[in-house]
C-alpha cells in the first residue's frame, strides 16, 4: 500500500510540473505617457496583443498595444501617436505552416497559441490570426531600480509577460 501511495505522489508531481505554466518576460514600458500635445503625463494599460506571422521564414512574433485613459482626444494631435508597441520574437514561437497555427514549443510545452486563415481578397493575399486563448500576454506594474555605477534610479514601469497556460 505505501508503495502505492509512493508512485501516486510521483506520478501527481511529474503531471503537476508538466503542466506548470510558462511565464517570460518580454518588456518593461513606462507606466506613464506624456501626449506631445498635452501637459500632464497619464498611466498606460495595455490595450490588447496579436500574433504576427511571416509565412516566407515560417516566423511568428507577439505585438502588444497600450493605450491611456485620453487617448481619442489627444491621439490626432500627438506626434507620437500614443505609448510605444513591444514587438518581440520569443524563443519556441513559431508559424507552422501545415497545421496553418502560431505554435509555442519550448520548456517541455507545446500549445497552439493561434489559427492562421488565409483570404485572397481583390487586390492581396492577406492572413487572418486568431488567438486560441492558450497564450496570453499580462502586464503587471514593478518597482525597478537601475545602478548606473554611482547612482541608483528608481522608476515604476509596466512589465509584460508572455504566458503558455
């Protein structure tokens, strides 16, 4: 009986770190955006986040979007055009073309994060992307600190994540 119980508890250990969600950093922003046409600096959120596909190197990429609380009145006027995008490739994502997906495959995981349609319109080929919900982006606020070699800079910034679930 208590070897029973012995692989039990190790065969319950070896599911539960297979199914550890996977959690990498992929950028810090401001917490905070000033429009070029406005005096007082608003906190940013993140707005939502797509897939990218490059069908020709079989690449895919995550984009994520942020926004702040006054964006449609400042946003025609502002030369920057709001907060900054974060574009990044992460290690193990990628466009498999024969499943027609955007696959992570890395640290023991593999999910499909998205479909991929293709459409042939009037003018172009274009590609649908749809996220399955099996990776999503978070963001949380932190506290950093940066030692420039005499000082030390703190700062809040917004952290954000991809995540495979």
């Amino acid at each position: 009986m208590k070897g029973a119980y012995l692989v039990l508890l190790m065969s319950v250990g070896v599911a539960a770190s297979a199914g550890t969600p996977v959690r990498i950093k992929i950028d810090t922003v401001p917490d905070r955006y000033m429009p070029t046409n406005h005096t007082v600096a608003e906190p940013v959120s993140m707005q939502g986040f797509h897939f990218d596909v490059n069908e020709q190197t079989v690449r895919a990429r995550v984009v994520v979007e942020y926004t702040y609380p006054d964006e449609i009145v400042y946003e025609k006027d502002d030369d920057q055009r709001g907060p900054r995008s974060t574009v990044a490739r992460i290690s193990g994502l990628k466009y498999d073309p024969a499943s027609h997906a955007v696959v992570y495959e890395d640290h023991g995981k593999r999910a499909v994060c998205a479909y991929v349609k293709e459409s042939t319109g009037v003018l172009r080929h274009h590609l649908r992307v749809e996220n399955t919900g099996a990776c999503v982006v978070t963001t949380a606020v932190a506290k950093h600190a940066v030692d420039d070699g005499w000082d030390i800079h703190h700062s809040t910034g917004i952290d954000t994540y991809f995540e495979v679930h």
